[in-house]
C-alpha cells in the first residue's frame, strides 16, 4: 500500500499550487484504501459562461486524476450561487445573473466538462446547489453566518482593497464563500479543488464543516493559466483562450502560439507528457516541442486520428498558402439586403469577433481580408452581387468562403 500511496500523491501532486493543511490529503487517502471506501472530491463551478476553454480543463483534469484513482468527484453546478457572484479577484461587485441563465449555462459546461471528465456514474456525482441553497430558510442562514465573522471575511485581499479604497462590498458578497461552504457541507467533501484565488473560499468550507459536526475537507488549489497572449489570465473576453470544443485545425495553431516560457506549464497542467522530457526538447528545438504539444492537445479532445489534417493545415497557412479545405457559408437577402454588406456586419455573422466594433478596431488593425487584401475602411461595404464568391479572412488562420446566394 505504501507505493500504491506514493504514486497517487506523486500523480496529484502534478499541476496542483497546494494542499491545505499539508499531510491530510496523504492521511485521507490512506484511510481510504484501507476502508475501501472512495474519497469525495467537490468541484464547484459557477456557470457564468457557456463556452470552456484550456484554464477551466486545469481543475477539470485534476478531478479525472482522482476518478482515475478511484475516488468519487462530486461536480456541483453552482446555479444558485451564480446568481450571486462570485467576488474572488474583483475590483467592484459582480453583476448577477438570473437563475435561468445559469442553467442554460450550466447544461452547456456539463456537455462539455464529459470531454475531460470520466461520466461512470460511480466515478461521477452531479448536483445543483440550488437543491439546497434555494430553500434554506432564515434561521439557517443566521446559523450559517454565525459561524464566521467579518474580520475573517476582510482577510480577503479583493474585500480588504475595496474597504481600504471605499469601493463599496454589497452585502450579499459575503455571503458568497458561506454558500459554496455549506456546499461542502451538504455533499460532505473529502477534498474541495479550485484555482489559487478560491484557497480563501475552500479554507471557509474547513471552518463551516467544522461548525456543522464533519471533518473538515482538504483545500487543494491548481494554478491559474495565462492564456496564449502570455500575459492575461485565459478568458474568453481577452480573445486568449484554446476552446476546449474548437475545432481540431483551430487548437492545434493556437498550442503552436503559446509563448515559449509558459509552454512547460501548459504541458503541465495541460497534458500527461513528460516535463522531464519536454524541456530538453524545447532547449534544442522549440518549434518541435511546440509541435509535440499540439499534437498531444488535439488528441486529447478530437482524438489522434484529427492530428495529421490539423497539423497539415498549420503548416499550409504558416507558409502563405489557403488551406486545402475551407468552411463555405452562403449568404443571402437576410444577411446582405440587395447583396450589400458592411463587412463588419458579416464579420459578427460569421462569429470572427464578438461585436461590430471588435470588426472595426480589426480593420484598423487590417486584420480582416479579402480575397488576401486586407480590408483598410472600417466602414467598408462588400457588393456580393460583384464577388459573388470570397475568401473571407479574420487574423492570420480563420478563412471562410463566403458564397451569395440570392433569393
């Protein structure tokens, strides 16, 4: 059992910041194999976006190295406490979002958590914490706030900033982190995961099982990944993320951008490659190390069999050439009224930007092309009925021919 034991701390301890208090997890799962009974590992998502990319696969794949194990991962679906917000790392109050939007949110997360999850229902529990949260009543939330107070709730850096500064802290923040601990009351969490800037919130649910009779759970936080702009913190919003549902082409390129520096840590918390192996390799041959990676990506979401086309796109785009195979969109009366559009207007169409400003600064940055000409009038208008057939271009890897068919 000792070396059975070592292996399991050596594979969880890959990718993870820390383990709070040190030595419990060691002394959980010992107790563990000895009972036969399987650890209950609680992750808690708020599902305030609907798309995942690589940094929510970090804590994701951290859970799957327990499923693995044989532990049970108890994945709770923070539809009632999205509702709140979570005020971990903000400057201002979150804007809150209504419980319906979190559910649609949340069946989209759940979709797409299964790519790196294993969904054995043995291995798998999946809860909504509105089942507990959404009735409790007042005398229970008295009790619940009891059991923490506000000089506790200020050790938080984000709580103490914005006292410090008078940004203004609504009330029902604090309440955030006592609702994600009464979760791990109310699933009875062995071990409780999370990003390094949820260690507060995980420590709070030790203190809140501890008032509610449990043992209390480890905190086991993983880091935060930069996205491949290598500065900011992956997001959607930044345009820095490799989506995990992208398609094989798209992820393979983006892993092929990732800076230098950070690519040993997206190797780490990204994949099972060896480290040991990778950094030799990236010394010698950086581009082969990138390569390696992004290999090792696409196969891990679409499967080895999408690698040699990915991998043949890159190559075609990085030396100038259209790919072999492009996605054709026809565009009709609805989009292009008498065959006139601003290009902007079909840039949101066609999803390469998020709004039509985002088209714009784009064209300023003359990052939208067609036919290879790049585009030099944020204003432009394309006549369809003169180019009834394009090639489309946004940055230098998303092309689409764009065919008009009138009514």
């Amino acid at each position: 059992m000792t070396h059975e034991l070592e292996e399991s701390l050596r594979r969880l301890a890959r990718g993870s910041e820390r383990m709070v208090p040190e030595g419990e997890l060691e002394e959980k799962l010992r107790a563990s194999m000895q009972s036969g009974e399987p650890l209950r590992v609680k992750l808690g998502v708020d599902p305030s976006t609907s798309d995942l990319h690589l940094g929510h696969a970090v804590v994701l794949r951290k859970m799957r190295q327990f499923q693995d194990l044989g532990h049970k991962v108890v994945l709770i679906i923070g539809d009632f406490t999205a509702t709140i917000g979570d005020p971990s790392g903000r400057s201002k109050t979150r804007p809150q979002l209504s419980l319906e939007e979190t559910r649609r949110n949340g069946e989209t997360y759940l979709a797409q958590a299964v790519a790196v999850l294993d969904d054995d229902p043995e291995r798998l529990e999946i809860r909504h914490n509105s089942e507990w949260l959404a009735g409790l009543d007042f005398a229970e939330l008295v009790r619940l706030a009891s059991t923490i107070t506000v000089a506790r709730m200020l050790e938080r850096d984000d709580f103490t900033n914005r006292y410090r500064d008078g940004t203004a802290i609504s009330l029902h923040e604090f309440l955030y982190p006592l609702a994600q601990a009464y979760d791990s009351v109310a699933v009875r969490a062995d071990v409780e995961l999370g990003g390094t800037d949820q260690l507060f919130n995980l420590l709070v649910g030790r203190d809140v099982q501890r008032a509610y009779g449990q043992a209390p759970q480890v905190a086991l936080t993983v880091p935060l990944l930069e996205g491949t702009d290598g500065s900011e913190k992956m997001s959607k919003s930044l345009g820095n993320t490799i989506g995990l549902t992208e398609t094989p082409e798209d992820v393979f390129t983006k892993a092929m951008r990732v800076p230098d520096r950070l690519l040993l840590k997206y190797v780490t918390l990204c994949t099972d490659l060896e480290v040991d192996a990778m950094e030799p390799l990236l010394d010698s041959d950086p581009v082969g190390a990138h390569r390696s990676f992004a290999r090792a990506l696409v196969t891990l979401y679409h499967g080895s069999e999408a690698v040699p086309a990915a991998e043949r796109r890159y190559d075609e785009v990085a030396k100038g050439a259209l790919p072999s195979e492009l996605a054709e969109v026809e565009v009709g009366e609805d989009v292009a009224p008498g065959g006139r559009v601003e290009a902007a207007a079909l840039a949101l169409h066609l999803g390469f930007v998020p709004s039509k400003g985002a088209a714009r600064r784009l064209i300023d940055n003359r990052g939208l092309r067609v036919d290879g000409t790049p585009l030099a009038d944020r204003s432009a208008v394309l006549d369809l009925r003169e180019r009834p057939s394009f090639v489309f271009q946004s940055g230098k890897n998303t092309f689409v021919r764009v065919v008009w068919r009138p009514a």
